[in-house]
C-alpha cells in the first residue's frame, strides 16, 4: 500500500500542532485513525477534524488522539492520550505539579496511598489526584476522587490493569478541572474506551511503510528563529551568518529554518559555541590603544 497523503478538499484541514505541521483528511481518519468495526459518518469525521484543528492534536504521536465507534447507533467519540493530557498541562505556565494514587480497603480501614501498586490483601476502592496550579497569581488545587465502580469497564485494560487505569481517570479529571480551556472536549481512553476495546487499538499505526507515532522533536517558534538569527549575526556578522547558518541547515537536511527543530537549535547553538573568531594582530593593537585612552581619560 503506497503512503497517504492528505487530499485538499471540502473535508481536509492544515494547522500547526507543537510537533510540526499537521494535514489530514477524511480518508486518513477513515482508514488509519479510526477504532472500532462500527461505520464512521462523514459528519463525525468533520467533527473530528475540527476538534484536531481547535486543539492543536496532532493523531500521528504516539497515541495523541483516536476516533472510536464499537457500535451501530451509538455516536463516535474522539479520545486521547493520556501522555496528552500530561504533556498539555506541563507546558502551561501555571501548572506545579501533581500527586495521584488509588483508595484502597485494607481490612477494615480506608485507606489513600500514592502510586497505583495493589497489595493482594486489598481491595480496590477508587483513584485520586491533586493538581497544583496558579491562579491569578496564587496557589490553588484540584482535587478529584474517582469510584471504581462508576468507571470500570468490561475491557481487556481494565480487567488487567484496573489500579492504574483508576488513577489515570482521576488524573484526567484533575487536570481538566484546572485547565478546562487546554482540555476542553477531551477525554481519555481511560475514561470512555467501551468493553469491545482492546489496549492494542491505542497503539501507533501504520500507513504504508511509515510507523506515524514516534515522537519528534516539535518544531521551533517564529520567536526562537528571531533569536537565532540575532546571536548569529551578533558573532558572524550579517553577511558570514547569513551564509553559516544556510550551511548548517542544509547539513541538517532541511530547506529553511522554518523546519528547524528544538533538537536542530541545540545543535545549532553548540556549534555556533565552537566557532572561534581570530583577531589579528593590528586589531588587538588598535584595542590596546582604545583602552590606553580610556585609563588616561579616567
């Protein structure tokens, strides 16, 4: 099967998500992202895009976002990732930080204990979460406690892992209390995977002869180009910086700074650490004399 491309037409979008620019279109969803045995409407397939598009979600991570539909009759629903919700709340500003664990009954006490390890004299109870945040410039929290039994579902994840999969929830939640902008609409696998679901359907897929689900390095912003561009000119000149900094790009394998990466700017920026500017021997003398006038002027 040769590699898809995303088709511009009526159901096709383009934006730019942290990892880079994302194109898609209703029969990428259709034949790649979509889980379940369930047909998949044109309008949830809209629906779906224009929800990536909001969001900034770019399906081809490791899990960043699927389309699922089990059943005839009952509407498709757009899940994330778990590692989604992580990643958006640790690039908010305002986010400090979290604690999580499971409820657990333990002969005759209750009791809430970090980490999601079951002890086989226990009996699970619930999942928990605090999330650390500002705002308005003051610390605050959100606290969630979630039931076992409300969540539970008939699946293979649950039935194999159900400690974890109860603290995830109650993360989920957690984080979309404090964030309800970055989360709004989003929902995990955790939450909402029906009993026909199996952990394998949130893996990476595959199109063609590419995996889509490695994680890259997201691409730069235009401030950090900016900046770059100044601290070249600032050690090579205009002329020399400009020319270096086309060599370094085009060793990189790329065609423009625009698709430089954060990794691609480390890189950089040690190698721009490494160059050494030589200064002849009549401009240290010229500098000598510079100095010279200033202590007499003093």
């Amino acid at each position: 099967m040769k590699n898809e491309v995303a088709v511009k037409s009526e159901n096709y979008v383009e934006y730019e998500s942290p990892y880079g620019l994302v194109q898609l279109d209703a029969n990428i969803v259709k034949n790649h992202l979509t889980k379940g045995n369930a047909k998949i409407t044109d309008s949830e397939v809209m629906l779906f895009l224009e929800l990536c598009k909001r969001q900034r979600l770019d399906p081809f991570v490791t899990g960043e976002v699927f389309l699922i539909k089990y059943k005839e009759g009952v509407p498709a629903q757009t899940v994330v990732g778990y590692n989604t919700y992580k990643r958006r709340a640790e690039e908010n500003p305002n986010y400090l930080g979290k604690e999580e664990g499971i409820v657990v009954q333990r002969g005759n006490d209750i009791v809430k204990k970090d980490g999601a390890c079951l002890y086989p004299q226990e009996k699970l109870l619930g999942g928990w979460c605090k999330v650390s945040y500002l705002k308005n410039n003051y610390q605050v929290y959100s606290y969630k406690e979630c039931e076992m039994s409300e969540y539970r579902q008939d699946n293979t994840m649950w039935r194999t892992k159900p400690a974890m999969m109860i603290c995830k929830v109650a993360v989920s939640q957690a984080l979309r209390d404090a964030f309800p902008k970055e989360m709004n609409g989003l929902y995990t696998a955790e939450e909402l995977a029906p009993k026909e679901a199996k952990e394998s359907d949130f893996e990476p897929v595959m199109i063609g002869e590419v995996k889509l689900g490695e994680i890259q390095s997201p691409i730069i912003s235009t401030e950090d180009r900016k900046e770059l561009f100044a601290k070249v000119k600032d050690k090579l000149g205009s002329e020399s910086g400009t020319e270096w900094l086309k060599e370094q790009v085009k060793a990189l394998g790329l065609d423009s700074t625009t698709k430089l990466t954060e990794d691609n700017l480390k890189a950089l920026y040690e190698n721009l650490d490494n160059i050494v500017i030589e200064v002849s021997e009549d401009t240290v003398c010229v500098l000598d004399e510079v100095e010279a006038e200033i202590e007499r002027g003093k």
